[in-house]
C-alpha cells in the first residue's frame, strides 16, 4: 500500500516553505509540540520525495499545507485542525471547530491561502530549522 512508508511513524505536516506566514506557524509548532509528536516537510521537498509525490499527484493535492497522520490525509482546515489536535492537551479542545461546517471553515482557509504571499511575503527559499529541530524536518 502507499501509505506503508508512512505507517506507524511520526504525522507529517507539509507546508509552503516559501510562505512566511506558514514558515512562522511551523516555528510556532515546533515550540509547541513539547513531545514532538510532529514531523515537518516542505511541499517543494516533498514534491521531490517519490512517495510523498505520489499521494500528492494521486488526490491531486493543491493546497498550502496538508497533514497526513494514520494513513489518512488531512487538507484545509481539517488539516490545521488535526494539527492543534495532535498537540494534545488543552488544544485537543480546538477539535471544537469541526462544528462549524466545513464549507465556511474552508472558505476563509482558501482566502487566506490564495492571499498569504501578498499578505504576509514569500520568502526566495526554504525555511531552515535550527540545529535543535532538525531531527524534526524529513
């Protein structure tokens, strides 16, 4: 199965290395994710990865960040819902969100990810993590 190389390790959160709104949520995340539950990979590495690339090409994935986790792949806000949640602890409650519909939820996830280059800037290459967090980026 293709998600055998993803079986039993670690979620991974791809993301738009060029974004500097999503290189500073990664930061925020790394600091947050006390047990380092959370794995890290740009999409312009991931793109570049045969496997990942594959689940990418196969459902036709477009969008700034994507979670996959338990061999299912999480995209929008259900991606950065998952994510809080994987966190555990007090932002398990932030699952709270799925009660608003996901049409709306993905709506304002689309006008921020349509917009975050203009918004926030595009960086001219990849985010690099500190020495400490390395271990953390595939």
């Amino acid at each position: 199965m293709l998600f055998s190389y993803l079986k039993n390790k670690h979620p991974i959160l791809l993301y738009d290395g060029y974004c500097y709104l999503c290189s500073n949520t990664i930061r925020l995340l790394l600091h947050l994710d006390r047990k380092k539950k959370l794995r890290f990979m740009s999409l312009q590495k991931a793109k570049k990865t045969p496997t990942i690339n594959k689940i990418i090409s196969i459902y036709n994935i477009e969008e700034s960040i994507i979670f996959i986790s338990n061999e299912k792949i999480y995209r929008k806000s259900n991606a950065i819902i998952e994510v809080i949640k994987t966190l555990g602890g007090v932002y398990k409650l932030m699952g709270v969100i799925y009660i608003l519909p996901k049409s709306f939820r993905d709506f304002i996830y689309d006008l921020i990810a349509k917009n975050r280059y203009r918004i926030f800037g595009k960086k001219s290459e990849c985010h690099i993590p500190k020495a400490e967090f390395t271990d953390l980026f595939l």
